[in-house]
C-alpha cells in the first residue's frame, strides 16, 4: 500500500502540470510569440502526461493485485464458513452471504473508488495553489470542495437504508431462485411453475423497488455534484475574466485555476459516483469480520492421537439441534467394542438421525461425550477424525468431480487399490464399470445424472473408504433393489470383520440382520438396548399384542387404544 501511495502523489504532482502548461503558454509564449519556447513547453507537458499515464496504469494494475491478494487471503476463512454456518443453524438466506461479500469487496477495490479516495488527500495542495493565484479563486475553490464533499456525506447519510433493503431483497430473491432450480422436477410435476413464478415476481418487483430507491439517490446527488462541478468550473473562468479585466490576475492564471479547480473536484465526484460500491464493500467488510470471528476454529491439538481400533463409548449424551436449546436427544449411553454392529430404531422424530450427526461430530453434543478408544472427538484433529470415520446421511449428495474423486473424498494421494477396495465392500464396482467412462465418469454440474440407488451406492463406498473404524449409515437401503440390499448387508459383515464398529438406521429389516445390537428410541430417549434378537423379539411381540389388544377394543375405544412404546417406535 505504500507504493501505491507513492504513486498517488507521483500522479497527483504531474496533474499540475496540465495547469502550469496553460499559465506559461497565456503569460509567457502568447506576448513574446517565442516558438521555441511553445515547442519546449509542449515536449515536457507531453512528457509529464506520458508519465502520468504509465504511474496511473501501475497503480491500477497494483489495486488489482491487492483486491486478488486479499481475496486470497480470506478464501480459507470463507470456505470454512460455508461448511460452518449449516452447522450452526444459520438461515438459508444467509449461506451465499460470505461469496458475494468478497466478489463485492474485491470488485471495489479494483475499480475507480479507491483512486479517489488515494486522490483527495492532495485536494489542499490544489487549493492551496489556487490561493497562490488570488485569494478570491482559492475561496471559491474551497467553498465548491466542501459543497461537494457535503454533497457525498448526504448521499452516504440518504442511501443507507435503502441500499441495506436492496442487498436483503438481492439475498432473497437468490435462495428463492436457488430453491427454484434445486427443486425444479417437483415443481413441474406437482404443477406448481405458475405459483413458484409468482413468488418469484413478488421477491423480484420487491428488489426493484428497494434498488430504485437507492439508484434515485445516487442519480439524485450524483448529478447534482455533477452539474455543481461544471457551474464551479464556469464560475471560476467568470471569476478569471473579471480579475483579469480588474488587472489583478493574467489571463494565464484565468485559465489555469479553472482547469486546476476540474482537477481538485475530480476525485470527490469520483467517489460520489462510487458510493454505491462503496456502502456494499463497507457492508461486506463488516460482515466478512463477524463470519471469521465466528468461524475461527478451535485450535489442533497439539498430539495426533493414532487411528481407534477399540472401543466406541458414548456418555450420557444430550443433543441439540444448531441454534436451539432444546434437547431432541437426552441422556443416551451406550458402548460397542471393535466388530460389533448396532441397529438404531425408532418411530420417525424419535432422535435416530440427531444421534447419528452428534456420533460423527457434525453436531456437536449440548452435554455428554463421544469417545473413540476413550478420547472425546474433540481430542482429535478434524481432518484425522474424518480418515477414521465413514458416513452415509439420509440425502446422499455427490459433489462436481469423477466418480473416484468421490469415492477417495477427494484425496489427491489416494491410490487406485484403496479406491477399488472401497468400490467392492460397497458391491459397487461392477455398477460402476458400466458406467460411460467407468471410474472416470463424472458426475455433478456437467456430468451424467446418476439415479437414486446409484448416488446411494457410491455413497457407500465413499463412507467406507479407507477402513474407517467408525461407520455410520442413515437410511442406507432406502433407495436399494434386491442386489443392493444384498450388497450392503455383505459390506456390514466385511465391516465388522475388518474390526469397523457399524451403526446403522434403518426400518427394513435386510439391513439389521448382520447387526448384533440393538437401540431403540423413542421421544429422543433411549427405551432398550441389548443384543439384536432380543431386542426384536420384544418388538415383534409388543406389536403383536398391541395388535390384539386392537382386534378385542369395541369400535368406540379404537382410537383411544395405544400400543406399547416400543412397538410404536419402530412402526414409523
């Protein structure tokens, strides 16, 4: 920042010269008719202006690298805040935030706003040169500057509601666009495109009006500042005039202070007509601040723990969702030695998927501890803890890249082995050879569409890559044919035969039977737990007689009969 100031001032003292040019030429070229002397003159202000322009491009080129050196600078800090801000709760509407704040910001700082504002600390150097000229130019001077500089703080002082409005309604209008697009097939197919334009329509003409009444005051004071700095300019040659016919300027000096004055106002109007970019990148500094600080993360503990191959405990734990204080999961534990399998049960709304993310640390628990071989998650270092546990959630989402590049979570070391390896405990190599390029296949933006069970399979084999200790399946064969089902109970026993402790949910009982525990919960409470089959037998028979108790109820007491606890948890 230092150079570029340098090279503001470099800039700034050459602007002069178009100004002393004017003078020497009207006061001393015109009456001694010296051509030499207009030649000579004219090569150096040619060379001043030659100049100028190569210092003026070198600071242009500078900002630039300056808006890139600080976007870089944030892009981990921004990364690690959209992975964060999910998992803090943090509204929809709020996500995209952090992007647009730092396009925002880096696109100010590589346009003309901050030139004017490296510019207007030399506005008193003109003015005070005016003043050299007469006082009568140099007051003018100063009241058109602070007028204007007046001018620029109204507009600041005008446009900041209804610029805050405009962002708001801008933030709006994305996530309903987004939500739009992300749910396009429904929407054609439930008939609802006209009812989706709609509320599209009134977000849009919402936006419209907050950013015309923003626009207006811009446009408003703008060219107000504007038509000001051209009666300034005319008034200062009016001025000039009446001096020189009082005998108390030249005609030089007439000319000079009415291009000197043009060169003081530039910067101001400048930024008057930048302010807009100006308030956002300001806003989206603010911003930017508040999300790293929020975001900062906890520092790696000193000692990488090495891979768990024991035992997973879990302590009294309470569960909460992201910006809630209320408890969906209370006071569950349990423990599971290496190679065991554990079947969570449940009604839905009963905790089973909370447990799940509070197991494999995306939600953190509100009280309680989860341990890998007794040390708590927090213990160990995120990007170790990630190569030590698999995880398959309800919504299998697959990102832009090859169909390895997903099933090796992206590891640049990883080798083809491990991925092959992978591809077949999941029993999904050969659906992955018929693909079009087979591994090579990319899917995602740009890439082939992969069908449900497809997307859930290779979701599979990316929770198991690398003989995690640790595997958690939410809903794994909720998209399965009868292969996959086949696949993903042969991939439970190779788990469990490698020492993996395997936790999965699920209502179909293909799954559970290579579990050998069991857990049931019911209101985000832990009813039974125990070994696989008995715990199922109780279930089998709590519904059996809550379906008798039914049969036997005369017509008016059916609705008031209700099955045992244990059997209404797994009927959902």
């Amino acid at each position: 920042m230092v150079g570029i100031a340098v090279f503001s001032g470099v800039i700034n003292m050459l602007m002069l010269s178009g100004s002393l040019y004017m003078l020497q030429v009207y006061d001393r070229v015109i009456p001694s008719r010296n051509i030499a002397t207009l030649l000579g003159l004219s090569l150096m202000v040619l060379f001043a202006y030659l100049v100028q322009g190569y210092f003026d491009a070198l600071r242009a080129r500078m900002l630039c690298r300056v808006a890139t050196a600080f976007d870089a600078s944030l892009q981990g800090a921004i990364h690690t805040a959209l992975a964060d801000l999910p998992l803090r709760g943090v509204k929809p509407l709020l996500m995209q935030q952090p992007l647009r704040d730092l396009d925002q910001v880096r696109g100010f700082m590589s346009s003309m706003g901050p030139t004017a504002f490296l510019d207007m600390p030399w506005i008193p150097i003109f003015i005070a040169a005016l003043f050299l000229f007469h006082p009568m130019i140099g007051v003018t001077a100063l009241f058109g500057t602070v007028t204007i500089i007046a001018m620029t703080l109204l507009t600041e002082r005008l446009s900041r509601g209804a610029a805050k409005a405009a962002m708001e309604s801008s933030a709006q209008r994305q996530v309903l666009a987004d939500a739009t697009q992300h749910n396009a097939e429904v929407i054609r197919a439930l008939g609802m495109t006209d009812r989706f334009t709609v509320r599209w329509s009134r977000v849009n003409e919402q936006y419209l009006r907050e950013n015309i009444r923003a626009t207006d005051v811009y446009a408003n004071l703008g060219s107000g500042a504007k038509v000001l700095r051209y009666i300034l300019q005319s008034g200062m040659l009016g001025l000039g005039a009446y001096l020189v016919v009082a005998d108390r300027a030249s005609g030089g000096i007439m000319i000079a202070s009415s291009i000197m004055m043009g060169r003081a106002l530039a910067p101001v109007e400048i930024a008057l007509g930048s302010w807009k970019q100006l308030v956002a990148a300001r806003q989206g500094i603010t911003r930017l601040r508040e999300i790293c600080k929020a975001t900062v993360m906890a520092p790696a503990p000193p000692v990488s723990l090495p891979r768990p191959s024991r035992e997973l405990s879990v302590q009294e734990l309470t569960i909460a969702p992201p910006g809630s204080e209320k408890p969906i999961v209370s006071n569950i534990s349990f423990s599971l030695r290496a190679g065991m399998g554990l079947a969570l049960l449940g009604a839905s709304a009963s905790g089973k998927t909370s447990l799940s993310k509070a197991l494999v640390g995306i939600w953190p628990p509100q009280s309680g501890l989860v341990r890998l071989d007794g040390a708590a998650l927090d213990q160990w270092r995120n990007e170790d803890l990630g190569r030590f546990i698999g995880y398959l959630p309800q919504d299998v989402a697959l990102f832009d890249g090859t169909v390895a590049e997903n099933i090796c979570r992206f590891d640049q070391a990883a080798s083809s082995d491990s991925i092959l390896k992978a591809a077949r405990i999941a029993g999904v190599h050969d659906v992955i050879l018929r693909l079009p390029q087979g591994y090579s296949t990319r899917i995602g933006l740009g890439g082939i569409s992969l069908s449900a069970g497809q997307r859930q399979r290779i979701g599979l084999a990316r929770a198991v890559f690398g003989d995690p200790f640790l595997v958690v399946l939410d809903e794994p064969n909720a998209n399965l044919d009868a292969d996959g089902e086949n696949a993903l109970t042969r991939a439970i026993h190779i788990l469990r035969r490698n020492n993996a402790v395997v936790i999965v949910v699920s209502h179909r009982p293909s799954a559970l039977s290579a579990l050998d525990m069991a857990m049931v919960l019911y209101e985000g409470k832990a009813i039974a737990f125990g070994r696989s089959q008995d715990i199922f037998a109780r279930v089998n028979n709590a519904a059996a007689e809550g379906a008798a108790r039914t049969q036997r109820a005369s017509p008016p007491n059916v609705g008031a009969t209700r099955r045992a606890p244990i059997a209404e948890s797994v009927s959902g």
